[in-house]
C-alpha cells in the first residue's frame, strides 16, 4: 500500500494538489493510504520549505508547485 502525504498549511493549492493526487492513484487502481500533514514542524521535518508538497512512501516527490495529473501518475506507479 502506497503511502501519500500532503504537506500544507491548507491553503487552495494544498487542497488542489490532495484532490489530483487522489484521482490519480484511483485511476491507477492502487492501494493507497492519504494523509494530510499541516502542522509547521511536520512539514518543515520533511525538508521541505515552500507547500504544496507530495510525499510518497516518505519521500518528497515535488514541492512549491503543483504538477499535472500524469506527473502525479508517475510519481506514485
């Protein structure tokens, strides 16, 4: 089961990105396990500086932009 995390405050293209991440691995058909980490210090502990960011099975994937659906794919097949 792949794990994906999105690291944001909530802002619109943190919810954006949790949104296309969802569709995609629906649409990839695998087992997955969603998570939104908001918390300042969670984020920050990932390394990353700029949300929204995408985490796949504890490694940060993108960060500070949010990538199409096809990128989404790849990053989680």
């Amino acid at each position: 089961m792949k794990k994906l995390q999105i690291l944001g405050t909530g802002c619109a293209k943190c919810k954006k990105l949790a949104e296309i991440t969802e569709q995609a691995a629906q649409s990839l058909g695998v087992p997955y396990e969603m998570e939104k980490v908001t918390e300042i210090q969670k984020i920050m502990a990932f390394g990353v500086m700029m949300t929204p960011a995408l985490v796949v099975d504890g490694v940060v994937k993108v960060s500070g932009r949010l990538p199409s659906p096809d990128e989404i794919k790849t990053m989680i097949a």
